[in-house]
C-alpha cells in the first residue's frame, strides 16, 4: 500500500493544471451508450472511479481506444445486454456509484437497464428515488429484488412526460435526460440540476443530435429523437481542486497560479474564497494566487459575522465546505457554516486572530 511523507512549513510557488472534472466524466461516459457511432472525449482524468467506469463499459461490448493521455474512443455499435445479467456486472457495478447512470441510456436505446445497489462515498443520504420515479414518469416499470440487490428498470418505449424532481440531484437528472432524448414526445423537467457538468452534458448529446432547451437553467424541455450520432467532446477543468488549490495557497501562504480554470463555469467560488480575504486574481483562463502574510474574513454590511453555507447551484457546492472551513482556521475573523434545522450555527475562529 502507497503512503505519502509530507513536510509542512515550507512556502509552495508555480503554475499548475487541474485534471479533467470526475463528476462530468462519470456522466458522458455513459453517455456514449446512447448511440452506435465513435464518441471521442478527452481530458479524461486517470483516477480510480473514471477508469472503473471506462473498464464496466468495456465489459459490456463498447468498444474503448485509447489515443493519448486523457484521450479516449468510444463506440457502442453492440451491446453485451446478457452481461448485465451475470455476476462480474454486479461485482463492477456495485463497486462505483456513478455506475447508476448507465440505467438511464441503456433503457432508453435498448429498452432495459440494471444495475446493482451502486458503492462509492458514503456520504449521507444518497437516495436512488429521484433517478426510478423520473424512469417510471417516462413509461418504464421499475423493480427492486432486495434479496439480489438489483435495480431493473424495462419500457418498449418511453413517452416524454412532465415531471417535478423531488430534490434537484445531479446524478438524477443526468440519468433523466439520457433517457428522455431518445423518448417519444417531450419531457419537461421542473427543478432540474444545472451544474456546470449537467450543462456539458446537455450541450453535448445537442451536438450528438439531441433537442434540448433551457440548459443551464432548473427548467428543461426535451423533445425526444429516434437516434443520436457521434461527437467529440472535452471534460472541464474540475472545480473541486481548483477550490482545493486555492484553500493551500492561503493555507500555505503561497504564491500559486492555477492554469486553464475554465473561470467561466465556476460560478461563486472565487468570490467565496475572496469572502475570507484571501487575494483571487483572474488572468485570462487563468487563476493567481499571490503570497499573504494573513487574511481577514469580511463581515455583512451591518457587521454580522459572515456565514457560508452550501446550496445547488448556482449557489457553493457542498463538495468545498470542508475546504473552506479547513481555510478559515488560519484566517483573522470569524465566520459561520449554519447547518440546517439549528438556530445556534457554529462560529469558525480563525487562529490568527
């Protein structure tokens, strides 16, 4: 087993690039079960959770080229369905969560989709309902064997419908709209997740030959095609170490300039991370990060203690809360995360000040 020996006390200084978002990758990689023609994507980070994906897609027929760091060819021309069947399936697809979204694709193309109760970060609650309720507004039946642990959802053709999701989630909606752009009709999805990935998404099955309307807001309309072609498609940078790297210049006292942030789609972090003081200087694409002796948290106009909190976007992902806590114990000030549901939220004092 690897371990790592870290040093502290020493000031960092260069230029680096974030890989390729997980999140997005997860998403249109199983995307490209939607359709026979090559689909090319890159930017593809190298980490566990995306190669495990690439390996379940490979196990099912699709075939997968690799043409360079990050850059891969995919093409689904036929599909292994018995294999969804077998024990190995269970096995690779129990092991990642992300696996959940190949139900929404192979049911809308070949009429069927299983997948095992997926693994993956054991992090609250993380409900499969909103993904089966939205297969099951479509025309799909949906059954659960708890003994085998198996999802199974099967329709001979989904019908677009209109639909209000129980709770915006990106993985849910993600699975919806793979389903629906081959669906007869339209759907309409009320209180979609518009992340920045879910838009990539979107923007890439429109350029496969989808019809979408209303990407990048919580309102989706989608007139369903009888088949989509092939694309090209790049990952965006993923936001989550971006944030990351910002919180250890501050932490560090560094000077850091973050390379190609696709600044565009970050919505509120930067100015999040300004909240507590801390110097983020937009250059171009690019992200720099100067040296500070120490930061100072803002305060509200009236001088109540600043809160940050999290919220679905375009409000601060939940995935940098405990970033911007971590950064907030050396900054002068206070701040508070008010969790839900309690009148006393905790106050965060810095140890500079």
């Amino acid at each position: 087993m690897g371990s790592f020996k870290i040093e502290g006390g020493h000031r960092l200084s260069g230029e680096l690039i974030p890989q390729g978002a997980k999140n997005e990758a997860l998403q249109v990689l199983c995307a490209v079960l939607l359709t026979s023609e090559p689909v090319r994507i890159s930017n593809v980070p190298d980490i566990v959770d995306v190669n495990k994906m690439i390996d379940l897609l490979r196990a099912m027929g699709v075939e997968v080229e690799k043409l360079g760091e990050g850059d891969w060819r995919f093409q689904a021309k036929t599909v292994d369905l018995e294999f969804f069947l077998r024990p190995e399936f269970k096995q690779m697809g129990g092991g990642l969560r992300g696996s959940v979204m190949v139900v929404g694709p192979s049911l809308a193309r070949f009429g069927s989709g299983y997948i095992p109760t997926p693994g993956g970060d054991k992090i609250g609650r993380r409900r499969l309902d909103t993904h089966f309720i939205g297969f099951e507004k479509l025309g799909a039946t949906f059954n659960y064997d708890a003994k085998e642990g198996f999802f199974k959802a099967e329709a001979k053709r989904l019908k677009g419908a209109y639909m209000l999701l129980d709770e915006a989630s990106v993985t849910g909606t993600a699975n919806i709209v793979m389903a629906a752009v081959l669906a007869e009709g339209r759907t309409t999805i009320f209180n979609a997740a518009c992340e920045p990935y879910l838009q990539q998404l979107c923007s890439m099955l429109v350029r496969m030959g989808a019809k979408i309307q209303g990407i990048g807001s919580n309102l989706l309309h989608i007139d369903g095609v009888k088949a989509l072609g092939g694309t090209e498609h790049r990952l965006l940078p993923d936001m989550i170490e971006i944030g990351s790297f910002i919180g250890m210049a501050a932490l560090t006292r560094s000077t850091i300039t973050i390379k190609d942030t696709g600044y565009e789609h970050l919505g509120v972090i930067p100015d999040t991370f300004r909240r507590l003081g801390i110097q983020v200087e937009r250059k171009g694409d690019d992200i720099h990060v100067p040296a500070q002796d120490h930061y100072s948290i803002q305060r509200f106009i009236d001088g109540s203690l600043m809160n940050i909190s999290d919220a679905p976007w375009p409000g601060f992902t939940p995935d940098l809360i405990s970033i911007m806590i971590v950064t907030a114990t050396q900054a002068k000030g206070k701040c508070t995360d008010p969790p839900k549901n309690v009148r006393e939220p905790p106050v965060l004092r810095g140890q500079a000040d």
